[in-house]
C-alpha cells in the first residue's frame, strides 16, 4: 500500500497553504506589594491561509489533524 497524505484543509476555501502570523504584545499590571507597573511579554501565533487570510490558532490544526487521523482509522 503507498502513502496517504491528508491535509488540513481551510473550512473557508479548502485551501491547504497557510503562512505563520505572529502577533506581539507586553501585559501591564499591577502587584500587592507596590504601586509599580510590571509587564509579561506574549507572543501570539496564528496560521493564516494563503488563499483566503481566515487564521486558525495551533489547537484548532491539532483538533482538525487529530479528527483526519480518526476518520482515516476508521475507514481503513
């Protein structure tokens, strides 16, 4: 038997391309023990489809891999 390759595809346009987006922010707030600011960075990621520019977090692709993987069990 040769391979099978299932892609995760855009539920907007059936594209399979995506592209990383990135997304930078620092979070203020406040402590108990003073009056002073401190700051987390946070970097966001979201993958954009190259077709359509609908984004998807790295859950919902590993909720859409993981439900191809079981389709395909149950098929074979």
């Amino acid at each position: 038997m040769g391979d099978i390759l299932d892609y995760f595809l855009c539920d907007d346009c059936n594209s399979r391309d995506f592209k990383l987006v990135y997304n930078f922010c620092l979070r203020f707030h406040g402590v108990n023990f003073s009056d002073d600011l401190i700051y987390d960075k946070t970097v966001g990621e979201r993958f954009q489809c190259t077709k359509c520019e609908k984004t998807f977090s790295r859950e919902e692709i590993e909720s859409g891999l993981s439900l191809l993987r079981k389709t395909r069990i149950k098929r074979d």
